[in-house]
C-alpha cells in the first residue's frame, strides 16, 4: 500500500450520552482482550537487534469513554501483536492538557492493553501545560516525571534525559517551560548536555535515536509553530556536526500531525516526523535494527496494514 490515508476521529462526546459511551467502551474492550492474547501478528526474529514502535500525539483525555482514547487503547494492543516489539517510543503530546486524570488513564491502557515492557516517553506542548485554560508548568512537569517512574525511568526533575535500549542510545530533548507558542524552550545548558550526550552516544558506533516532539524550524518543513522554536539552529548546528555515517542519528519529532517523508540534510543524520497516533487510528513507524542497517517503516497497528512510500534503510 503507497499512501496513506488520513482521517481525524469523530468525537463521541458529541454524539452519545456517558452510558452509550461505557457500552461502546466495554464492548470495544471485549473485542480487544482476545486479539491481544489469542491473535498475535508477531513475525520470527530474524536478525533485529532491537526494535521500537514509535508514536506520538496520543492525546490521551481525562474521559475514559471519549471516542479518542479508544483509538489509543486499539493502537497499544496492536503495538503489542504486530511483531516483537522492545520499546515504544512516545515522541510528545502523550496527554491533552497533562491533567492528572490523563496520566491516569494512560497508566491503565498500558497496563491493561499493552504487553511492551519498556516505554520511553517525551513531554510535548500540550504535556507542558497542566490544564490549557489555565498553564502551571512546575505541576505539568510533576505529573511527567512521576509518569517516566512509572515506566522506571530514573532521570531526575530535569524533563530530558538519556536512556539506553538493548545497547542503542535514546536522548530525548524537551521544552523547560510554556512558551508564547507551540514550540519549545530549550536552555543553553541542555544544549551543551546534549551535545555531551551526542558524543558519546556517538563513540559506540551504533546508531541513536533523538527525540523531540517538534523538529528543528527548516527540517521536514517546520516553520514557526511547527518548530522547536528559538534553539533549532543552535540544535541542528550540533546535529550536524556529531552526525556520521558510523554512528547515524536518526531524530524522531511529531507534533506537526503529518508525515513528511525521511529528511537527510547530511550523511548520517536523518529526520522522521510522526503524524497523530490517536487521529489517524493507529498510524506510527517500526524502527529495526539489525547488525548493518536501521530500518524504518510508516505503518497501521492496529490493522497491521504498511506503507511503501513510508519505508526507509539506513546503512551504518
């Protein structure tokens, strides 16, 4: 399948009462616990050193019957049937507004849906607001923290960090408060953290992944909003400069809802936008890593459906 088609999730909340809500919900739910245990779509082993389903914009909301939350339910059950996964990567905006009853929800759909054992998640401009109506950052980033201990990442109050998956380093870079738009606010001080993380990273002679819920203004046509904002050309200066082909960085971003193909400004760095996971239903990338090559591919995971022109291989 060439193209994929995109279409936004009708609101429930608009067309059913709360009850018609929870009987939808429940029977959705009946139909996904035997897919989840009986209906496994996992493919052999053959040769994946580590691999990751990578999503973003769950928007995951406050109402546990809201139509949208019932595609982030599908979309993890389907993560864990379509092949063998070790990770999933969350590249920001995981809640709506990053109220606790969010969070709340999240942490049960993964335990109740998911059977990945490791989550690593990136906070996004809606993950940064506590509340759009009424924006505290500090409770934001409370509520984010005690989400990544929940899915034991130990990293600090800082809200970025570096991890390692089965040997592969994931840096992930996230806004140090609430800016005047969507983009990000980046400190010098994570700059030159990043920078550190990268060379080392770098050394292993693997390949890294950078997350980022907005990409640098310029790649995979972010401009304005759609951009990390202020630190994009002091990052991608970094970016480029630590990149090669030994150790490819490929930064994963997501934030502008669209995939935009894989941008390579240079040899060894590479740039991959993820659309919404909740709004397309399902529609993320598979990363594989084998011995010599990283393979990327847009997929649906929750009808297991891939897309060509969304398939891409790295050399290292």
């Amino acid at each position: 399948m060439s193209k994929i088609h995109i279409e936004k999730w009708v609101d429930v909340d608009k067309k059913y009462s709360r009850g018609k809500k929870r009987r939808i919900t429940m029977a959705l739910t009946a139909r996904l616990l035997p897919k989840l245990i009986f209906k496994s779509k996992k493919k052999a082993d053959d040769g994946v050193l580590m691999s990751a389903a990578m999503i973003a914009d769950l928007h995951v909301d406050g109402d546990t019957y809201r139509g949208r939350n019932n595609s982030v339910r599908q979309g993890l059950v389907g993560i864990s049937c379509y092949k063998k996964v070790d990770a999933i990567i969350m590249a920001g905006d995981i809640t709506n507004s990053a109220h606790v009853s969010e969070y709340k929800n999240l942490k049960h759909y993964l335990k109740k849906y998911s059977k990945v054992e490791r989550v690593i998640p990136e906070i996004g401009n809606h993950d940064t607001r506590a509340t759009s109506i009424e924006p505290y950052y500090n409770e934001a980033l409370d509520l984010y923290n005690d989400f990544c201990k929940f899915c034991g990442i130990e990293k600090g109050e800082r809200p970025y960090y570096v991890t390692d998956l089965k040997g592969y380093r994931v840096i992930t870079i996230s806004s140090e408060g609430i800016p005047n738009t969507d983009q990000a606010i980046i400190s010098d001080e994570q700059l030159k953290w990043f920078e550190n993380e990268l060379i080392a990273a770098a050394e292993l002679k693997r390949p890294i992944f950078v997350v980022s819920h907005q990409p640098p203004a310029g790649r995979n046509g972010a401009v304005g909003g759609c951009s990390i904002g202020e630190a994009s050309e002091s990052l991608d200066n970094i970016l480029c400069e630590n990149a090669s082909s030994a150790a490819p960085v490929i930064f994963v971003s997501g934030h502008m809802h669209e995939m935009r193909g894989l941008d390579n400004p240079k040899e060894g760095l590479y740039f991959i936008n993820l659309t919404s996971f909740m709004y397309t239903r399902g529609i993320g990338f598979m990363a594989e890593v084998y011995s010599d090559r990283v393979v990327l591919e847009g997929c649906n995971f929750i009808t297991g459906e891939t897309y060509d022109d969304y398939r891409y291989e790295i050399a290292y």
